[in-house]
C-alpha cells in the first residue's frame, strides 16, 4: 500500500493507468507530487501513532480495529454505487478482489508484529522489500538484480545483526509483511483494472476486516475503552482513508514513474515519523541503511519504466 506497511494497500490505484482529468477553468488543482507527498506523511504518521495502542490493545487488535473503522467509513461512502458494482461485476473479479482483502490482512498484521519488535523505520524497510522485488523482476533485466542487492545491503545495515540485539522474529514478520506487499502489487493488476478503486477498496478493507478478526478481535474487544476506540477511530482515517484518496487524486495527475520513484522514499518518511512521533532516534547504521533502501526503491522504478 506505496503502497503500504499499511503504506503497501497503495498501490491499488495504480493498477491501472492513471486517467488524466482537465482542470475546471480557473480553478488551480495542487500537484500530484505533493498530494503524493502529503498521502504518505499521513500514512506513516498513522503507523507511528498506531505504535501507541499496541500496549492496551496489542498489535493484531490495533490492525483489525483500524481495519474495520476503514472498511465501515468507505462502505458508507460508496454506498448504493458499490451494490449496484456487485450485482454486475463477474464472479472471478469478486473473489479476485477478496483474495486482495486476505493478502490486505496479512500485510497489515505481519507489518503491526514486525513494527512491535523493530523501529518502525527498520519494519518499513523490510516491508518496502515486496513491491521492491515485484519492480525488479516487473525490468527483466539481470543487471537490475543489483537493486536488490543494495536494498538487501540496506537491511543489513538496519538490522545489524552483528550486535545481537535485533529480534529475529521481528524480520520474519517484517519479511512476510514483504511477501504479501509483493502478492498485493501483483493481484491489483487484475482488480485494478475491473472495479474502481473507491469500491475495490472498500470491498477488500470489508474482507480484510473479516480475515483479521480471529488474529485481533479478542485481544482488541477484550481491552477496548472509549478511549482507545476513539484512537482506533481516527488513525484509520489517517491510515488508510485519507492517504487513498489523496494518492487516487494523484494517480490523475502524475505518470506512474513519477508515482514510484516519489513512493521509494516510504522507509525515509517512515524513519522521520518514528523519530518526530515516538521518539525512536536512529543510529548512524539504521541512516545509511534507510538511504539505501530508498535508493533502491527509486532504482528499480526507474528502471521499470525504461523497460
């Protein structure tokens, strides 16, 4: 979502090409990179708060109620427009779009349980590896290998297993959060281009919500206050209403390069949001290796687009 730490659901707009709309007369309309820009300060500034609730609610029931907040505000968004989509859209297309919401779910959770065991900086970066490796082998050129090269050589630095002290858990949930990031990119190709993305979203959040329910529910009902509902409540706007439709409106006035390259510097937001919201300050190996993650990023998406 950029896809979407939670960042990876992002990327559904671009599935398809990006419509280009004329501007009313005399009307100005903000430019796509800096609504891009602005969707993932959002979008990160919601993953670092969300970090807050995992102590009362814990990781899989922060997810699942963030989750279901989304899915009800899109649901009543769209509407009778989405029911009137789901009697006419085939049923391949239905469940394509469910498998989405599943391969939603897992990212969002494994992403929660990476970012509870690593700064969030390092979990993003571990995540970004899945669309990163779609770009890759999307050039199918071998050289291009060497952009996951340096990425990989970025996580070293990030999780410095040289001092012990990175959990090793948090990695595997980090790069399975990456796996799913990657089979996202991938199934949107098809959704993408079937549904609208409004009513795609909202039919994937919905089952995304149901998917994570047993992995979150307990523990979230369990513990949830008025409080902590509240919290949920507005995090699921920040993360991931808001930044889809700034990245929707975006994706009409920017080419799909432009998009990517802006998105390869998620880990980069990611680690600035962590440092500003929850103060997990850096070290110098944890920088270098962010900035080679997000070169990598940029890379392999120019290089994708030179294919």
């Amino acid at each position: 979502m950029t896809a979407t730490s939670d960042t990876s659901a992002a990327a559904l707009p671009t599935a398809s090409s990006p419509t280009v709309t004329a501007p009313a007369p005399g009307r100005r309309m903000m430019p796509g990179p800096v609504l891009v820009l602005v969707a993932m300060l959002l979008l990160h500034t919601g993953s670092a708060l969300a970090t807050e609730l995992f102590h009362s609610l814990g990781p899989a029931g922060t997810t699942w109620l963030r989750l279901t907040f989304a899915a009800v505000l899109l649901l009543l968004v769209t509407g009778g427009s989405l029911w009137r989509t789901l009697r006419t859209v085939p049923r391949r297309d239905l469940l394509a779009t469910g498998f989405l919401g599943v391969v939603s779910a897992g990212m969002m959770l494994l992403f929660s349980e990476a970012a509870a065991r690593l700064p969030l900086g390092t979990a993003t970066a571990l995540e970004f590896l899945g669309p990163l490796t779609v770009a890759v082998f999307a050039s199918h050129r071998v050289r291009e290998l060497a952009w996951l090269a340096l990425a990989a050589a970025g996580v070293v630095l990030l999780t410095s297993p040289w001092t012990g002290s990175t959990s090793l858990t948090g990695v595997l949930f980090g790069l399975g959060s990456a796996a799913c990031w990657a089979l996202y990119v991938v199934g949107t190709a098809h959704v993408g281009s079937r549904l609208s993305a409004p009513h795609a979203l909202a039919v994937s959040l919905a089952v995304a919500a149901v998917a994570a329910a047993p992995f979150g529910a307990p523990g979230a009902l369990g513990a949830l206050t008025w409080q902590t509902a509240a919290a949920a409540a507005g995090i699921a706007v920040l993360m991931p209403l808001l930044p889809f439709l700034l990245e929707m409106k975006a994706l009409q006035r920017i080419g799909k390069t432009t998009y990517g390259t802006l998105a390869g510097l998620e880990p980069a937001v990611s680690l600035l949001a962590a440092m500003v919201l929850i103060s997990q300050t850096p070290a110098v190996p944890q920088i270098a290796g962010t900035v080679l993650v997000v070169a990598a990023g940029i890379g392999a998406t120019r290089a994708e687009s030179r294919r």
